[in-house]
C-alpha cells in the first residue's frame, strides 16, 4: 500500500483534516506557533478559554512540575471575546485552520454573551468550559451537577448556531452522568477530560506550593484515567466524543481513537514540544499505511467489542481479523441491546462496587 491515506473525520457536521487537534490553554491563540510550522497542518485549534471581558487570571505562582504532568492555576487568564473578535479571532481564521473557540463564564449569562457573539467568520464550532477548576465561580461548579450541566449546555445551545461541544471535568464521580446531560440538552459533541484537581506542597515553606492552593493536573500522568473516561462516555452517549488528557505520542493518540474518540486533543505535550501534535499525525499516518489502513475512521472505536457501531456514535468498523488486520463488521440482529449494552451494564456494576 502506498502512503495515501484518508485521515479526515467529520464531527458534528466539520470536515478535519485530520484528527489531531491542539488544546485549549496550550496553544493560546496559535501565534507562538505560526512560525515553527503552518497551522493548517492541524486538525483543529482550540483557543484559550474566552471570557466576555478580559479576565486577569489568578496570584501567585500558577505552574508546578510533577513527575508526569504538570500542576496550573492560571485561572483563565484571557483577553476577552472583543478582542478576540477584533484581533486574534481574524489572524486564526487566516491561517486556514479550523477553530473551536472555547469559552467560559461566571455565570449561565456570561457564557450565553460569548457564545451569541460568536460568528462563522471566527468559529466553526464552539467549547464549553464547563470543567475548569482553576476559577471560583462558574467553571467547575457547573461541570460536577448534571442540573447544572444541562442548563447551561440549554442556554448556549439556544444562543448559537454554530456546533457545540462541551468539554467535561474528570472531578466526578461517574462522568456519563454529565455526558448524558449534556448531550439531552443539546450538545453536538463532547470534548474529556479537563485536568484532575491536585496540589502540591512547598516543604520548605510549609505551604502549598499553587497561590490558589489547587490547580488542575494534566500531562501522562492523566492518560489512564482520560482513557477509560472516553470509554465510558462513547458507550454512553450517541454523540461524538473528542479524547483528551496526556496524549504525547501516536500510540496515545491511536488508543483514544481505538477507544472511539472521533479526535483528540493533544495539551501539555506542547509545552515540552511545540512539534508534538505533527508528529503525532505523522506518527498515525505510519500506522495506517503499516498497517494498511486506508481511513482513519475505520479505527474509531476498533478496540470496543463488535456490534457498538450501531450505537449511533460511532462510525461502520471493521473488527481485527487473525492477521490483525480490520476485517469488514457483520451488523449482529439488535446489536444495540447487544455487547454494547453488556459492556455498559458492567461498566455502571463496577462503578457501584
Ligand atoms: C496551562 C493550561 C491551561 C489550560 N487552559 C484551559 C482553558 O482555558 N480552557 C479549557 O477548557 N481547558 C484548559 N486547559 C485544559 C487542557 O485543555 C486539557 O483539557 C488538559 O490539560 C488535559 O490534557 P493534556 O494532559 O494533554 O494537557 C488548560 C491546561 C493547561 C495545562
């Protein structure tokens, strides 16, 4: 097989070029970038979170290193959406990129004045931080109460047309819960994890090391858990679901798509290594033409068991034959009370225990 292959997925009506996007917070508006290489080359851009002014973030110190990850407490330090309108919102869209603008609020009506500000000219979709627990009000408050997750997804979704994600917080206790709320109130798709709450302790001062005391942990060591989250929530809900959390490498990233994430986010990689999310393209396009793949989409969800397909989330797949290979999926009789439902059922048992 030669080098030609398909690695463009559509997801809630977007066409990507390919599914690797870069996450919000990590990537800023893409400036610091555009000169190590063309941002087109990315399957997607999420911008910093943006506020309806511009927010100055948190005190202290907002950074700690962690022996796989690392700690922040930026508090969403953001420019705020006119600026984004008048300044970096048109430099982005000049690059060629495609753009998801991520957006946060105090409160529902804050997120609404963002998201109705936002127009195809700057967006072609929009996500809904509702996950970030680095700031006091908002944030994280509406992203643990299924309620509250519904509510705030209902009154955005009514206040733009544009396709709306909403990114989920890992600090739950069972995630599918707010997947489901989320997707009831019409979310066209959900982007997971947002980093797991941590702190850290300064020993000689004997005092937390984060000004805010907490910050949000990201990096490796959140790939299990962001993982088996995705997993969970692909097998919970019919939307499409965009993976994140400690994804550095091509095989991280083939595994969340395996686990039947349409796209992933690649984040704190970026810091160490701005190349990251190119590499980890070409690291997948190796994969493919190895492994004579010809679209990416036939490896969405390949690890789930057979007859998940028919769910509705997830694209046709084949099943790996002997030789490894994906072999086209006999469509089994009723599959969606089939394996898919078994494997949901002991997931919830397990989650009880
Ligand atoms: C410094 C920093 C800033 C972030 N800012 C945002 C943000 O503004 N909005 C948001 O939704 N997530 C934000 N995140 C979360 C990331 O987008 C991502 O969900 C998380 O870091 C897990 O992915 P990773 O392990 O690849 O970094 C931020 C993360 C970091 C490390």
């Amino acid at each position: 097989m030669t080098g030609e292959v398909d690695l463009s997925v559509e997801i809630a009506g977007i066409r990507f070029p390919n599914p690797v996007w870069v996450a919000s917070g990590c990537f800023n508006y893409g400036r610091e970038f555009a000169h190590l290489y063309p941002l087109r080359e990315l399957g997607a851009v999420c911008t910093k979170g943006t506020a309806p002014e511009p927010w100055p973030g948190n005190p202290g110190v907002r950074m700690a290193e962690t022996p796989a990850g690392m700690l922040n407490a930026i508090g969403l330090m953001n420019p705020g959406i006119d600026h984004y309108l008048q300044v970096d919102g048109p430099w982005l869209r000049a690059q060629g990129v495609k753009i998801v603008v991520n957006i946060v609020g105090r409160t529902v009506e804050e997120y609404v004045r963002v998201a109705e500000r936002l127009t195809p000219e700057v967006a072609d979709a929009v996500e809904l931080n509702i996950s970030c627990p680095n700031v006091k009000e908002g944030g994280l408050a509406f992203g643990t109460s299924p309620r509250a997750t519904y509510g705030v997804t209902a009154a955005v979704r009514r206040a733009t047309s544009l396709p709306l994600f909403v990114k989920l917080s890992p600090n739950v206790t069972d995630i599918t819960e707010l997947a489901r709320a989320a997707e009831a109130a019409g979310a066209d798709g959900l982007t997971l994890i947002n980093t797991l709450l941590g702190m850290a302790i300064d020993i000689r001062r004997r005092r937390p090391v984060l000004g805010n005391v907490f910050g949000g942990l990201s990096g490796p060591a959140i790939k299990p858990i962001a993982l088996r989250m995705v997993w969970q929530v692909v097998g919970a809900v019919r939307i499409p679901v965009v993976g994140i959390g400690g994804i550095a490498t091509a095989q991280d990233a083939l595994e969340f798509l395996m686990a039947g994430a349409r796209a992933v986010q690649v984040g704190t990689a970026c810091f160490a290594n701005p190349r990251a999310p190119l590499e980890i393209i070409a690291g997948i396009r190796q994969f493919m033409v190895e492994n004579g793949i010809r679209r990416v989409t036939e490896l969405i969800g390949a690890a789930r068991p057979a007859g998940e397909a028919a769910l509705g989330n997830l694209p046709p797949l084949g099943d790996a034959g002997a030789d490894g290979r994906l072999q086209p999926l006999q469509p089994g009789p009723g599959s969606r009370t089939g394996a898919g439902e078994a494997l949901r059922q002991w997931l919830k048992d397990a989650d009880r225990a």
